[in-house]
C-alpha cells in the first residue's frame, strides 16, 4: 500500500504512523504544504494521510494553500482512497465530507481520557480495543459528525473525538501517532497556547507521563491502520 502524507507545519509529522508505515512495508511519501510542495497524482497513492497544525480550516487568507488541499483531499475521497486525518486533518475531512467545524466549547490540550462509544465498540474497527484510553489531545476546535459517519469515541471537553466513514475514512480529534520526541517538538513550538483552564496541562505535566502511554496508544494506532479498509 502507497501512503502519502499531507504536512501543514514542520513539527507536527507522522510520528508513530511513519513508524507503522515502515513495519508493514508501506511506503510513504511526503507533501510539505507549508514549504511549498506540490500535491501528488491520485494514482500516486493508496492512502492519504493529513496531519495537524496550528492554523483552523479556515485560514485561506493566510495559508493559501488551504484551499487547494481542501479541493485534493474531496477529490480522494471521490476517487475511493483510503484517508486518516489527525487532529486539523480530521476536521480538514469533515469539512470535505460536510460537516462543519468550529470552536469547541473547551480548549483541550494534554493527555485526558476518550471513551469508545457503543457503536464504535459494536463495530469490527475497535474490536478488542479498550474502551477508555488515556491520549494526547491538542485543539481548540472541533467538527460535527460528518452524514453518514459512525462515531468513534469522546472526551469530557469534547463530544467529537473520532469517525469512520465508509470503514474507509478514519479522523482522530486527537493523537494517537505522538511519541516523547515529537511531544517534546510540539511543546516547544505550541507553548504560548497553553494558558490557564479546565482541559491544559502544562509542559510539565505532559512530558512527566509514563512512557507505557505511548505503547498502549502506538498499539491502538496499528490496530486501526491495520483494519482500515485500504
């Protein structure tokens, strides 16, 4: 399987999705939006997968490219690729599947637990994954539910968490790809964001977090890399 992954910012790589890439022989190639790269053929590639960043949906003005990745990404999807979108990725993919994306109620930031809704635990996506999971969330915004969409797991600052569109199309609100160096990356590119409130923790706090973390999330991860339909 081709893998191409859609990068908005330098710190905020595929991490442990390259790490999975690379253990089942997948290769991966790479679009550095904010570089100036260009977007690949759609032969090019068996999954796309679209990473995060600062910037919301919205920011044409300011990052033009924006608007030819959103038109790229709603091409793939009517091409019958598979897709994964992480944080600003998956809101990225429900605004091309329909859906809106907007502030959330709560900024969230730091490692709080997401609970699996039934019907993602009903479904062969999430089989034998546990059905709360302590994660690494990083967003001031969130999508609806794209139509159609099966929602996959919430959070107490955040009812989005994750959907799976045509067992094919997998977004994540929040991080299952971090590992303590692209943590210690992002913490240090991202620290003005981390003000005083119900859902930030601090540096300190998230760098402090046991490295059995990472393992169980990095293991949640291939399990559904692996099962999403290709």
């Amino acid at each position: 399987m081709k893998i191409h992954c859609l990068m908005h910012v330098p710190f905020e790589g595929p991490a442990q999705i390259a790490d999975w890439a690379e253990s089942r022989g997948h290769p991966i190639a790479f679009s550095h939006l904010f570089a100036g790269d260009e977007l690949p053929e759609l032969d090019a590639f068996d999954r796309l997968v679209v990473m995060g960043g600062p910037m919301g949906v919205g920011d044409e003005d300011q990052y033009p490219w924006l608007s030819a990745e959103k038109a790229f990404i709603r091409a793939s999807i009517e091409a019958g690729r598979s897709l994964v979108g992480v944080c600003l990725g998956a809101q990225l993919i429900a605004e091309a599947l329909g859906a809106g994306v907007s502030r959330n109620s709560h900024q969230e930031i730091g490692w709080f637990p997401i609970r699996l809704t039934r019907d993602a635990q009903a479904h062969p996506l999430c089989k034998d994954l546990p059905a709360e999971l302590l994660v690494l969330h990083w967003h001031g915004e969130t999508f609806e539910l794209p139509p159609g969409a099966l929602h996959l797991a919430e959070s107490e600052a955040c009812v989005q968490q994750g959907f799976l569109v045509e067992d094919r199309i997998l977004g994540l609100q929040f991080h299952l790809e971090m590992t303590p160096t692209s943590l210690r990356t992002l913490c240090s590119y991202c620290a003005d964001e981390l003000l005083v409130a119900p859902f930030v923790q601090t540096v300190e706090q998230m760098l402090a977090v046991s490295p059995v973390r990472y393992e169980e999330t990095a293991r949640v991860l291939e399990r559904l890399l692996d099962r999403l339909a290709d």
